[in-house]
C-alpha cells in the first residue's frame, strides 16, 4: 500500500497515526531557490521562513557539483570574533517541540578536526547539529556534546546525512541511508534553532557545499524517514524527480494552502513496490 498523508495550509502533516505536531516541515533551502546577488534563501517549506546570509563572504553557487548535476551553495565560513561567524540567519526561530528530523545533502570541504554546524541556535541549549572529528554529531549548544556517528563524512563527494532526535534526546543518525549510530537520552533543548551554518558563538562555522537541508519539528517515522531520503536521492543523485524553483514571495502568499499539500504529496507519496 502507499504511505498516505495530507498537509494544512499551515504545513502540518499528519500521516501514520502520528499527532499533526509531530510532522510539521519548519523549513526547506534547497540551493535552486538561493540569491548569490544578495545572499537571500528562499524558504520553499511553505512557512516563508527565509534566511539571510551575514558576517563574512556572501555564498556564491558551485555549479553542476552533485551526481545529477545540480548546483548547490558555496559556503566559505568564518569567524571575526565571538558571536559575529558566518551563517545563515533565519527570519523566524525553530522550536523543538517534541524534537527534530534534519536532512542534509553537503559536502564539507574544512577541517576533519574542526566542528562544522549546519544548525545552530542564539543561545545554550539550542540544537547544533554539526560535523566534528569527520563524523555526524550534535550538541545541547554550549552544554552537551550528546552522540555522533560512526561513518566518515567525506570532504571530497556529496553525503546525505539526517539526524532525528526526540524532545529527551532519544536519537538516531543515517548516513546515506543507512543507520549511522543513535543516542539514549538527556536534558531537553532549551532554545530555537535560528541559524544555519553556525552556533552562537560563530567559531563553528560550515564550509563547503549544502545543496538542501530540511527541518522538521518533531520525529519522523521511519518509513516517513525513507521516503524524504528517496526524495533526495531522486533529486540530487540519479535526477529522476525535479527540483523546481519556489515562486516569488508574492506569488507564494497566494498559493500557500494548495502549496503545503503539494509538497506534502511529493515528499511523503511512496510508490507501491
């Protein structure tokens, strides 16, 4: 049978008989919808939640770089003094509810010894989602280095990397596709994510290529886990589904109700085998 599901036009979804709250898509950048000319990401979530590059050289695009020769973002990150690193501000604030799912297709380009966050909050406690020591990691920001991976994240190819973590910090890591470690428990996250590309103080600063990276607040099932991956798979590797560009923010507003419900179909339809 396919995975049913169905969205509001505030981008819930509800599907496999989990509560609506524990399947909301917060944000979606995929590289198709970045402005190099003025360092704005266009969120394509339906939420509007854009992000707006600061402190340091404004991302430009790599072009052709993944599998199916797509572009991605081009990050070269840095850190003039604490609180002021590279990143990608969000316009609204990320809560962890009863927790997250985050996809990543990257590939990281600085050192295997340094920690590069692809999420990270304004304050102790938020969610950093990182690569620290060559492997998936992430932190109660500032309080806790709570799990990593095992796989080695490649600097010289693409990954697709996903972390979903309860509100206790009960948490499992893939690594493309497949199970990449998991964490037990712990104190609940304390702050939003706000930023993408760094943490607070900004001396964890990503470099390298993001092509998409998804937020969800809430665990994804498993199955609903497979099926995003598929997605991404399809789009950036063997380029059998499109990746299509989100209309202008104008033209957005108008269509938010029907958009949720688009993308819900394409993100969580599964063929039947």
């Amino acid at each position: 049978m396919p995975f049913i599901s169905c969205a509001v036009a505030s981008g819930l979804i509800v599907a496999g008989g989990l509560s609506a709250s524990a399947q909301t898509l917060a944000l979606q950048l995929q590289a198709i919808n970045y402005n190099p000319g003025t360092g704005v990401w266009l969120d394509s979530s339906g939420n509007n939640n854009n992000a707006q590059f600061l402190n340091g050289t404004t991302p430009t695009f790599d072009v052709g770089v993944t599998p199916d020769m797509l572009s991605a973002v081009n990050i070269v990150g840095a850190n003039a003094s604490y609180g002021v690193g590279s990143h990608f501000s969000l316009l609204n604030p990320i809560t962890a509810g009863s927790g997250y799912t985050v996809f990543a297709y990257v590939q990281p380009t600085g050192s295997s010894g340094s920690r590069q966050a692809l999420t990270g909050g304004s304050g102790s406690g938020a969610l950093e989602y990182n690569i620290y020591g060559g492997n998936q990691d992430f932190l109660r920001e500032y309080l806790q280095d709570v799990g990593h991976g095992t796989a080695t994240v490649p600097t010289s190819s693409f990954s697709l990397v996903d972390l979903a973590v309860s509100s206790t910090l009960v948490g499992s890591f893939n690594f493309n596709g497949s199970p990449d470690g998991t964490t037990s428990s712990g104190t609940a996250f304390s702050n939003p994510i706000t930023q993408i590309g760094n943490n607070e103080g900004g001396g964890d600063f990503f470099s390298g290529d993001i092509a998409e990276i998804d937020i969800y607040q809430g665990v994804l099932t498993s199955d609903q886990i497979a099926s995003v991956e598929a997605t991404l798979t399809g789009e950036y590797i063997t380029g059998t589904i499109p990746v299509i560009p989100v209309p202008e923010p104008t033209t957005l507003a108008m269509l938010a109700g029907g958009f949720g419900l688009l993308f819900a179909a394409r993100r969580f339809g599964r063929k039947q085998a």
